[in-house]
C-alpha cells in the first residue's frame, strides 16, 4: 500500500454496524420483512462522518479474524467469552445477534458498489490494519471506534485522534493527547501499557491482580513506561509498595505475553487500495439493485449526495 496524504478516515466497521444494530430499531426492514437497521444505521453514520470531517480519504477496516491464534496462543482467555463455535481451520465464530450477522456481507456489497474501500486481511483484527494504516500515513488521520483499545494511536505530532461516538455519530469525542491525560493521566503510547495492566474484561484480558486504572496510571507517570515499571519491581530501592512489588512480580509471565496481545499492530500485509473518498459509485447498477433488494431508501441516498457534493 502506498503512503497516503491527505486526511484519512479509518473506519472500525464492526464497531459501527453493532453500534448501528443496536441504535436503530429492528422495525427498519427490507420489503420481504429482512431486519436492515445496521445496515441504513451504518449508511446514515458514514454520511454524517463525511459531512462533518469531510475526509479525503476513507477506509472501512473490516475483522478479517476477530480472534487471531497467534493473539490467543499468548492469552488463551481473549475474547473467549465471546466465541459461539470453535473452529480447527480458520477464525472461531463470534457470538452475534441473530439478525445482525445476514446484514454484514449486506454491508459489504453496499460498500463495495458504492466504491469505499473495504479492508480486512487474514489473521488480523480490524484494529491492525487501522494500526498499519495510520502507521504508513503521510497526513492526519481520524480513527471512528467504540473501541478505546484504538487510544494507544492518538498522536498530536502526526495528527493522529479517535472520533469515539458518545452517542450514534452526532456526538463524537474528539480524542487528542489533552483528552488522555485529562482521563486516564497517559498520552497515546502510554494507554497500551494503561490497558495491559488494569486488564479488560471485554476482551478477557486479565490485567495485574490489584493493579486498577487509577494504580496504572501513578505507576506509568513514576516509571515512564511497563519496561521502567519492571525494572522497578527488581530494584528495592524504587518506590514500589510491598503489595504492587508482590504483584507484579507473580505477573511477569502475564507481563512477557500480553504487550504483543493488547498493542495493534502497525507492519499488516496490506492490499494496494484506492483510498480515495468515491464521488460517484463504483458499480452504480449494482447499487441500484442492492437499494431495491433491502429498500436502503433515504439513507443511501442522503450519502450519496453527501459523496457528490
């Protein structure tokens, strides 16, 4: 993939379509009866992040794998609450609304013909290849996620911030580095180590026993980083509680594996993607099938106008 200019707009698209499924009622429907309210929710989201950051690039980052192996052979407890099926080959099934999963490969299509590039590669999470693609960037990027693990990217210096919904797209937290540190006390490099140490149980990360959000975040602003809180565990003379020494000394192990898990990674192999925001659609007459198959009405057409304009 080609360095990119311009401002880039990554989009976590699961993060959106859930959020979408579960913002719009399921009353919105196809005219055969099909649930599409994650599908027109995403269409109305994408079409108000345009007109309001007016972007010159745009990327919907798809799950490839949601639960990669090599992730879960370093941490067998990731995401393993939200596995519905186990599989030998290929990525585990994610445990999914009934009537969500049929409007994913709905989406995909729409996007497809509408010409917004769509990215997902094998074995990595969505989160990565946002990590590469901001990683490769030449311009400012904005992330859109649900997903706080994606704060560990906010860099003021390359124009790196999160658009994270408080609610739908309308109201979005513009996440710099002032907004971090006013919340968690660390900038974008320090969240991984934030995140790694209190544990998510979201993602079935367990984190340090005794060691919260707020304990992090003194220790990161004492040590600098988890490299310098380690060395302190080994240096009596640092200024470690008898109780945070004991901790993080059982939870080297724990330690050793999980900055690999929790940091996105930024080297993904990705595909030679025209990034550019689509005036008109790709495949038109597709769209227009697609629009009377699931009845995408007033919501692709608002973005449709949004793209030409």
């Amino acid at each position: 993939m080609r360095d990119v200019t311009g401002r880039l707009m990554l989009l976590d698209t699961a993060s959106l379509y859930f959020r979408a499924y579960f913002g719009v009622p399921d009353s919105v429907k196809a005219p055969d009866g099909t649930p599409v309210n994650a599908v027109r929710g995403l269409l109305d989201f994408i079409d108000r992040l345009v007109r309001d950051h007016r972007p010159d690039r745009l990327v919907a980052c798809m799950d490839a794998d949601w639960r990669p192996a090599w992730r879960v052979e370093l941490i067998p407890t990731y995401k393993a609450h939200r596995v519905a099926e186990e599989h030998a080959q290929g990525p585990d099934t994610e445990e999914v609304p009934d009537t969500l999963s049929p409007q994913v490969p709905v989406i995909e299509e729409v996007l497809d013909a509408l010409g917004i590039a769509r990215v997902g590669v094998a074995e990595y999470e969505a989160d990565d290849v946002i990590g590469t693609f901001t990683a490769r960037a030449a311009g400012p990027v904005d992330i859109v996620t649900g997903d706080r693990d994606l704060y560990q990217l906010v860099d003021d210096a390359r124009g790196v911030r999160v658009l994270y919904p408080l609610k739908g797209v309308g109201t979005l937290q513009l996440t710099d580095e002032a907004v971090l540190r006013g919340k968690y006390g660390v900038d974008g490099r320090g969240y991984a180590d934030l995140a790694l140490l209190r544990g998510d149980p979201s993602d079935g990360l367990p984190g340090v026993p005794g060691i919260g959000e707020k304990t992090a975040a003194k220790l990161l602003a004492a040590f600098g980083d988890l490299a310098g809180i380690m060395a302190a565990v080994d240096d009596p003379k640092a200024g470690l509680t008898p109780s945070q020494r004991k901790r993080l000394d059982e939870a080297r192990a724990y330690v050793a594996v999980a900055p690999t898990v929790v940091r996105v990674a930024a080297d993904v192999p990705l595909p030679d993607v025209d990034t550019a925001l689509p005036r008109a659609p790709r495949d038109p007459a597709g769209l227009e099938a697609l629009t009377a198959r699931w009845g995408l009405g007033g919501s692709l057409q608002r973005l449709l106008t949004t793209l030409a304009g």
